[in-house]
C-alpha cells in the first residue's frame, strides 16, 4: 500500500537553482525519510525527520514536516548536475517504511 | 568495506522456472526486506525478516518465497507462480524492525528479465 505521494512527479530545473519537492501521507507516522535514487541503482538515505521536528538540514538539503498537513517539503539549494535522479518520501510506521512513487529531478547544466 | 551485496545484478527467467536472487550484508542488521520496482514507480513490500529463521508477507508476497537462516543472507525466490515476474529487486537491512526501524540501508538492485 503506497502511502506517500510526492509532488511533482517530475522537476527540471537550471543547475544552481533551488528544487523543492513535496510529500503528503494519510496516516500518523513515526517518522519520515527521504531517499534517492539514480537511475537503475539501490536507494541511498538522505535524511529522517522525526515526527516531532519541524525542520532538519544536512548539508544542501532542507526537510520540513508539517503533522497537521500529514506533508513533508524536501529543499535542494544550489543544485548540481549530480543530484539528478530520482527523490522517494518513506514514512515509517510500526514495521515498515511506506513508499511513494517518487519525483524525478532533472538538473540541466 | 560494510554494505550488501545482491547478485545477479541481471537475471533472464523462463517460462515456468523459479530463480533466486542473492542478498547479503556484513552490517550485521538484525533485519532484511525485499522490494519489487517496476518502471516509474514507488516499491512495494514482496517479504520481511525481523530476525533470523523468521520472516513475514509484505504487501505483494504471492509467487514469491524466502528463507532466512543465517543473519547476513536473505535469498528471495521468484517462482514459476509469479506471472510478471519482469522488475527491478531491491534488498534492503536495517539495524532493526518493528517500530525501532530506522534507516534502511539498500543493495544495487537485480534487474529480472523474462524470456
């Protein structure tokens, strides 16, 4: 069962711009993480973010969560030619992560 | 050089065999998944494994069986049961499951093809 969906399901953008992505659920959560995934390879972990925190940052990336809106907001500043792929939303509830289908993120240089 | 390993990394099946994908990790995760991927979109749950000699049905387990004897390995067979079999397998470890599942950590993929 799919629970995350993300928003858009593709972005192209210029290299150094922003790219943002959004992600909404449907049932309450203990966490949500974020993935991505170049083409045709595993899935690498970005950054979790608890259901009790509102915003986290690693590096380019900036996550928020709003609960209340059951929606998460993945942030790319001053994107690069390699953070074209793939970004999947995971939400962790009891024994397993909830997957959505993914926005694809074009970066042209 | 900790990480998991998935083999094949291309895998062609024919009409009416079972075939098994290889997974295995020296993380020493407690737990093991197996997602399916088709094209351009999410993944979806096929089976679990929370701890050794014990393994529980994801969301699309029909045509599919798995073993989990040893901590590091956690083979899925794709059987003759299974009528489009053509994806894109995923194993993934976590330290944990249950509700303490964290991050999970991924394998390069098995991409299975149909003859």
């Amino acid at each position: 069962s799919q629970q995350g969906e993300e928003d858009p399901q593709a972005l192209s953008i210029q290299e150094g711009e922003n790219a943002t992505m959004n992600c909404s659920y449907k049932t309450s959560i203990n966490n949500l993480q974020w993935y991505r995934q170049n083409s045709g390879r595993g899935l690498v972990h970005l950054i979790l973010i608890r259901s009790n925190e509102r915003e986290k940052h690693s590096g380019r990336l900036r996550v928020t969560l709003d609960t209340s809106k059951k929606s998460s907001s993945l942030l790319i500043t001053a994107s690069r030619a390699a953070d074209t792929a793939s970004y999947f939303c995971a939400t962790n509830s009891n024994y397993q992560l909830i997957w959505g289908a993914g926005t694809k993120l074009i970066i042209k240089p | 050089d900790g990480g998991i390993t998935q083999s094949p990394k291309y895998l062609f099946r024919k009409e009416g065999q079972n075939v098994t994908l290889s997974c295995e990790q020296n993380l020493n995760h407690d737990a093991m998944y197996w997602y399916r991927q088709d094209p351009g979109q999410g993944l979806r749950l096929i089976y679990y494994s929370q701890i050794v000699n014990d393994f529980q049905k994801g969301d699309i387990a029909e045509g599919y069986s798995v073993s989990r004897e040893k901590k590091e390995s956690f083979p899925l067979t794709v059987t003759s049961a299974q009528k489009n079999p053509t994806a894109f397998y995923l194993c993934a470890s976590s330290i944990a499951g249950g509700s303490a599942s964290e991050t999970q950590y991924f394998g390069p993929g098995t991409r299975l093809l149909v003859l």
